[in-house]
C-alpha cells in the first residue's frame, strides 16, 4: 500500500533512481525502470506490471541497440523472463515510444494508446528529411532564431523521428477520455491531458493508490510546451492549462504519482497548483517584458530566469513561441512581421 502523506506536500518515497537494468517495486506487481537519453534530460522512466499472463509496460525510451540490450536485462532479471503482452505507449514523444514497434513486432505485444499518438507516430516515422524543409525554415525566421545558430542548422541533417523510432505495424488498441482499462491487477481510468502532446494519456487506478502521469505530471520540472512549424499558431500552454485545471480535481496527496521522468512523488494537489501558478507568472513576466517589442528569441530571460544555451536553446524557443502565442490568443498581446520575416511581439 502506498503510505499515506499527511502533509499535503510533495514527497518521494523512492529517492534513489533504479540502477540501469533493474527495476524498483513501488507497488504490488509494479516495477519502475530508468532508462538512458542521449541528452540534458539523461533519462525515463518506464513502468511494468505484472499479470498472470506476462507483463504491461507503459512508454518504451528510445529505438537504440544499448536500450533494447537494457530491455533484455530487464525482461531476464527483475521481470522473470514472462512475456510482456500489452504496450501502453503515454503520447508520441520519441522516448516514450521508440520501442512500441520492436515490442510489437519481436514480442507479440498488443500497442495500447491514444488515437492522436498513434497517428503522429505513424506519420512522423514517414516524414524523413536529409535537410531543413522549407516551412521549417520559415518558422525558424518567424520566432527570431539566433543568425548563427541558424546558419549552423541551415548545413545540418535534421533530427528525424525514425532516427530513434522503431518502425510500428499497423493496428493498435484505441483509449480515449473515460476510457477503463484492467492491468496490473487494478482498474484504471484514462483521462486525456494536452498540451505537452496531444492526446497525452494519463491512468488513474480506481483504488486510488497510482496514477501514471508520463510528461503531463512532473514533480520538479515541468514540461515543454511547445510549438512548431507543423502547427506554428497552437496554443499548447492554453492545452496545458486547460487540462491541468481539469484533471486537478481527481488528485488526492496520497496517490503514487509515476511520472516520465524525475521520481515518483505523492501530493498530486500541491504539484498540480504549483505547475499552473508558475506557467501564469511567467506569462505575467513575459507580458511585462513585451512593454518594449521582441522578437521570440529575445525572450527567454523573463521566462526561463536563466542562460539559455547549448542543446537547450531549440527547446527554449519553442516553449517562447508557445507562451507568446498564448498571449496573442487571449488578446494580451500583438504582433507584426519584420522585413526579415520574424515576428516582433508587444503587450497590449
């Protein structure tokens, strides 16, 4: 049984991080691994659950020959050599599903997701790219890319998804909001967050002892929110918000939240409040920052509070890109395109 947290506050029942090809009971028939990424955020979590029949997992990591080595150490060791029946992949994020497709194909598992994941999946898997395309460039222009973080991209190959992605069979099982799905011994319920990803899947055990938040609920960093040229007016901080003030009311202190990265942790209510406080303050600061017109790039210090660089800066100018058009899409702000193409935004 999970323990009961008095306080309200968060705690982390589990403070150390499973060792790479071994696994952590934090419940009844419930493992948690960790595997590694090849980036700032050096790893993520992965859940499996046992039934008589063999084991569900939930989110995969990446498609690389060292995590798939990993997998086998695990399916040897902690998870007893009993076959893993069932893939619930959270959203289509490449750590979360890089696998899905070997799991299926080399395992006979059964992909278990949401429609939207599944079809992002399927068609970025498609979508390979020996160099930037056009509107990539374009979007990259519009939020006042750094020139020569720019120039350097101009003579890169892009990162492509089936870079790190297994390829996926067609079919799979559809969940969707109100969905209930029985594994691990337990009952879960799926409600549907956004913003982070579409359709992102998050389960709730109807004993209200777990729930597996993926990227949605995160203990102490939050999620990128952000915006690309596939869709370059979205709205994901308005997703995310939304979403949060909806799934807010099904949190109680007490749950095990097994979140995609970071640790496992208890006061869900807290969490959540924190998370939506902090994204309305630095839209608040941001808002502030566009009393004198800038451009995307120019405004990561107002919302990250620190030195952006590095591998970190792609990541910083999308979520930039994802606040300001908030703004715009509730009228707290304007924008007008300069000659060279990038948008210059302003508070109203």
């Amino acid at each position: 049984m999970v323990s009961t947290n008095k306080t309200g506050k968060l705690g982390f029942p589990f403070p150390d991080a499973p060792a790479e090809g071994e696994a952590i009971e934090v419940a009844k028939g419930a493992l948690w691994a960790r595997l590694p990424l090849p980036m700032a955020l050096d790893h993520v979590n992965v859940f499996a659950f046992e039934d008589p029949e063999g084991w569900t997992i939930v989110d995969t990591g990446f498609d690389t020959g060292k995590t798939r080595r990993i997998w086998e150490k695990l399916l040897a060791g902690p998870m007893g050599g009993k076959p893993v029946v069932r893939v619930i992949v959270t959203h289509h994020h490449p750590d979360h599903v890089g696998l899905a497709g070997w799991f299926q194909r080399e395992h006979g598992a059964e992909l278990v997701t949401t429609r939207t994941a599944w079809l992002f999946a399927r068609m970025l898997l498609l979508d390979e790219q020996m160099e930037p395309v056009d509107e990539t460039l374009a979007y990259w222009r519009a939020a006042g890319m750094d020139r020569e973080v720019y120039e350097k991209r101009l003579t890169e190959r892009p990162f492509n998804y089936a870079d790190i992605v297994a390829d996926m069979p067609l079919g799979f099982k559809r969940i969707k909001e109100g969905s209930r799905i029985h594994f691990g011994g337990r009952d879960w319920d799926v409600r549907i967050g956004n913003g982070h990803a579409p359709e992102h899947a998050t389960l709730w055990s109807t004993d209200g002892e777990l729930v597996i938040g993926g990227d949605q609920l995160l203990a102490t960093i939050s999620p990128n929110l952000g915006v690309y040229a596939t869709e370059p007016d979205a709205d994901p901080v308005g997703d995310w918000l939304e979403a949060n003030e909806r799934l807010k009311q099904y949190a109680t202190p007490d749950q095990l939240v097994l979140p995609g990265h970071k640790l496992p942790f208890t006061g869900l209510p807290t969490r959540m409040r924190q998370l939506i406080d902090n994204h309305h303050g630095a839209l608040r600061r941001l808002e502030e920052f566009l009393s004198e017109p800038h451009t995307a790039g120019e405004c990561f210090p107002p919302l990250f509070k620190r030195e952006i660089k590095g591998g970190e800066y792609g990541l910083a100018l999308v979520e930039a890109v994802g606040h300001l058009n908030h703004l715009l899409h509730e009228g707290r702000a304007t924008r007008t395109k300069r000659e060279d193409g990038a948008w210059v935004w302003q508070a109203i």
